[in-house]
C-alpha cells in the first residue's frame, strides 16, 4: 500500500479518534470550565475582602465546612451540589443576539429630510414643518421603496413661502432629492404650488436595445425614439432581440398639414446626434429627396453618398454653401409652381409634392467658417426654405452641440418647433433647448441616445433615439451596422458585400424628382445640377 494512503488513513483515523474524545470528554471540560470559574470567583472575592474580615471568614468557611462533614450524607451533597454548579457556570455563552436591522424608511427618509431642512425651514416659523430636531413623518405623507431598498415614490409637503415658483430654489431641491435617492436614475418632480406638495417619481429605464428598422408610420411620420407609457396614447410593434413587442413612440408629424415642420436636435458630444440624424434620414429615403450637409467634416454620413434620392452629401463650406443655395432656388421655384397650379386649377406637379427634405450636422462650424473667410452664412441661406418649406413641402432637420446654441440664428430658432435635447444637461439649458422648463432631472450618467424631445407646444418628454451606427465604423457592432445598411436603399460594394439581402427591399427609385417640360413630357433621369440659374418650372400667365 502507498506511504500517502497510509498517512491519509492514518489522519482520518486520528480525526474519528479525537471527535470521540471530545463527545466522551465534553461533560468533563464543561465542569472543568465551571470549576475554573469558580475558582476565579473566589480568588477574586478574597482579594477584595480587606485585612480585618479576612480572619472572620475563614472561620465562617471552617465552620460551614465542618457542619456540612457532620451531617449525614453532607459531604455527598456538598459535592453533587459543587459539580452541578460548575456545571451551570461552564456551560457554553450564548451568542450575543443581533442588532435589529434599522428600517430602511427611517435611515434614508431621515437623511433625506435633516439635508432639506437648510432649505425649507424658516427662523420665524411659530410651527416649522422642517426644523433640525424634527422628525421626517411630520413632512412626508407617503413613499415607496423598490425590492432594493432604492426610493422609487415620495410625497412631501413644503411651507408656503418657499419660493417654488423660481427655477433656482427647485433646482436646489431637486438637485439635494437626486442626491440622496440615488444619481444613477432620472426622477420626474410635479409640483403642485396650489397645495404646497412636490411628487417625486423615479423613472423606469427606457430600453435601449431597439435598433434601426422599418417603423409603423404613415408617411411623413417620423418615429424620433422611444418614451414611458404615459407620455404617449400609441405604442408600435417593434423588434428586439428578435422579439416583436409594442413600445410608446415618440412620433413627429411633417409636411404641408404640420404645425411643426423643423427640428432642431442639440445635445452633449457622444450622445447620439449624429444617430439621430441617420436615423431621420433612413425613414425619409423611402417618399423623400435628401440634401445632406456634415458641417463637422468626420464623415458621420458617409454611407449615404450615391443612394437613389440622396441628391448630395457635403462637407466642406463651398458643397454646403452651393447645397443650400441651391435649396432656397428650390424653395423659390416650387413656390412659383405651386401659386401657378392654384392660379389655374391645376393638380400639383410630382416634383413638388415629392418631400425634399435637408439635413444639418453641426451647421455652426461652418458658421465660423465662413465668418472668418467672409463668406454668407450658411445658416442665413436657410431662412427661406424655414419659413416657406411647409408649402413647399421642405423639411429642415438641424442638429448640433448644446454649447453652441448661442451660435444658432434667431431664426432658426425661431422656426424650428419640434425639440430634441440628448444628453445630460442642467435646468437652464433643458429650458434653453427645449422652449419649456424640465420637469425630470437627468441622471448622471447615461446611454448613448438618451434625452427628451418637445413638439410643439407639448410637455417635454422622456427619449431614447434607436441604435443607428454609422455602418463605415469598423469599431461599431456588426449586428448594428447591418441593420442600418438593410434600411439603405440600395447595395453598395465598399460597405455591404458581407451583409444578407433585406427580406423585403424598397423599389428602386429615380435619382432626383422628375422635371416636367413645356409639352408635359418627363425626361429621362439626369444628373443632379446644384448650380443651375433658372427654375425648373416656369409660371404662365393666366389667361
């Protein structure tokens, strides 16, 4: 037999022996322990005992010994009498009983109320209903905490003279909630200053693994993103992870019959503009013209060059300076056509009912631009298709840094209803971007293509813009660029020889809109000239 399976039989052996001992020796050690206790107790007894009661008791003891030696059986009860108290005294300590668990209500509750006692308690309240020494019950009507112990609901009331009515003071209180409920989440604040009682909502995530795809939408329709349940009345089917399930659009209406007929998208670098703007673009291209203009020069839209209906895609202040002019010709000569078609009872022609729609990436950089060479402005050149593109049936989507809303044009702001900010951002620049004050306080870190959008006069609401990489990026995931490059309207070599057909591809479509001739006869499809000098439609008299 092996010396190793000798030593292990040999320890096993050794281990049985020894637990046996201890169950055969336990009573012994427990009356030991007890005797050594007592033993303790009486040493320490005698030491305390001073010198003149020290001769007293030992006569005492002497006495009670021998009484206890004279007594029938008094020995024999003496020693059962000795082993069961040490018995009693050696037996094992009880583990000391836990500390109950503080309520998680009151820790957090009472933090929450001692940090906004500073700033809702008055010196000359007669009966405050936040003082240091106060309890938060007295101030707080309700709440609810999720399964991890995160705040998740609160109500709570506030004196009368807090200045509720001044962006500044909420700010304060809201920043000092998201403080101590958590920074990691969005929470919604209403407050109600006809009763003096401010509601506070943490907010579910918003999912943020929706990707490109066809959307249910009518044309003119664009799905900007995803919302909560309540901030919209209609939900879509859509696809993620290979499930169909039905989310609450963000839907921005365009064309002749909207009320808000231009974007304007600002928001913090890395958080999804450019996306954005692909995403719009992809969804257009199926009834629309595109004019693409990427002021910032990375190259972001690169995949949309020679796509049927991309007329062009500009980087540099000249392609952007004769795009745009070109734009405003087009402006000008479809309202000319469609005042004459009015004028004669005439149904519009095909190439100006067809949408054009132009995209802006970081329009402002050119603005330096072309200031600092002494050239227009590109922004000034969009006026005309901004205040005339919804007869015209033209859509400007305009998409830049939220630094550089200062270099925004009054004009395009002032024409550009439809809001989107992504990205996290203070109190003044949600107001700023979106026209209206920001009843969510945003966390403090979050994904790529999170922000909140306005229509209109609407209420801003929460968004999550779909995944729309650029395909051309390498570092991008796979799956995500072949989900853009299935929506492109046609197959190109350099991006899409690995990707798989689309199960359903679009018709192919003209180059540009169809020029319509003096005798009503449509040309073949020609190249696209952003240079030309006169309109493509001329006016008649009427007769």
């Amino acid at each position: 037999m092996p010396l190793n399976r000798h030593l292990t039989k040999g320890r096993e052996i050794a281990r049985t022996a020894g637990d046996h001992a201890t169950d055969m020796f336990a009573p012994l050690a427990v009356i030991g322990r007890g005797l050594r206790h007592h033993a303790g107790w009486a040493w320490e007894h005698w030491q305390a005992t001073p010198q003149e009661r020290r001769g007293p008791t030992l006569f005492l003891s002497a006495a009670m010994l021998l009484g206890i030696y004279l007594l029938p059986h008094g020995l024999l009860f003496a020693l059962v009498a000795l082993m069961a108290s040490a018995a009693w005294a050696g037996r094992p300590p009880k583990a000391a009983p836990a500390p109950p668990t503080p309520d998680v209500a009151d820790v957090k509750l009472g933090a929450l109320y001692s940090a906004l006692t500073p700033y809702l308690c008055g010196l000359e309240d007669a009966n405050p209903l936040y003082h240091f020494e106060g309890s938060y019950k007295k101030a707080f009507s309700s709440w609810e905490f999720d399964g991890e112990g995160r705040l998740s609901r609160l109500e709570l009331s506030y004196p009368a003279y807090f200045t509720d009515t001044e962006p500044t003071a909420r700010a304060q209180i809201e920043q000092v909630v998201q403080g101590k409920a958590g920074r990691a989440r969005e929470y919604r604040f209403d407050w109600d200053e006809e009763s003096n009682r401010l509601r506070i909502t943490a907010l579910t995530p918003l999912p943020t693994d929706v990707v490109a795809q066809r959307f249910v939408a009518a044309p003119g329709e664009i799905v900007l993103g995803f919302t909560d349940e309540d901030g919209t009345a209609r939900t879509i089917p859509v696809t993620r992870g290979g499930v169909i399930t039905q989310q609450p659009p963000v839907v921005w209406r365009t064309g002749p019959r909207s009320s808000e007929p231009h974007l304007l998208a600002l928001g913090v670098a890395g958080y999804g503009t450019s996306s954005l703007i692909r995403s719009i673009a992809l969804q257009a291209l199926p009834y629309a013209d595109l004019v693409v203009i990427d002021g910032a020069g990375t190259g972001e839209h690169a995949c949309l060059v020679n796509r049927p209906g991309v007329h062009t895609v500009e980087t540099s202040l000249h392609g952007a300076l004769a795009a745009l002019t070109w734009a405003a010709q087009e402006t000008q000569r479809r309202l000319t056509a469609v005042n004459a078609a009015r004028h004669t009872g005439a149904s519009l022609p095909e190439d100006v009912t067809r949408p054009l729609w132009l995209l802006l990436d970081h329009p402002t950089e050119l603005s330096e631009l072309a200031h600092a060479e002494g050239r227009p402005d590109p922004q000034d050149l969009l006026e005309l298709p901004l205040r005339h593109g919804r007869a015209a049936r033209i859509t400007v989507v305009i998409a830049d840094d939220v630094e550089a809303q200062e270099r925004i044009t009054p004009t395009v702001r002032a024409t550009t209803r439809a809001r989107v900010l992504l990205g996290p951002a203070g109190p003044e620049e949600g107001r700023a971007a979106l026209g209206a004050p920001l009843d969510i306080v945003p966390a403090a870190h979050a994904p790529a293509g999170r922000g909140y959008a306005r229509i209109g006069n609407g209420t801003p609401v929460r968004l999550q813009v779909p995944a729309t990489v650029d395909p051309l990026d390498d570092d991008a995931p796979a799956q995500l660029r072949d989900a853009v490059i299935a929506l492109l309207p046609h197959r190109d070599s350099r991006t899409e020889a690995a990707a798989a057909p689309p199960a359903a591809a679009a018709p192919p479509r003209p180059d540009r809109p169809p020029v319509v001739t003096a005798d009503g006869a449509v040309p073949p499809n020609h190249p696209v000239d952003l240079g030309k000098a006169e309109p493509m439609i001329r006016s008649r008299p009427i007769s």
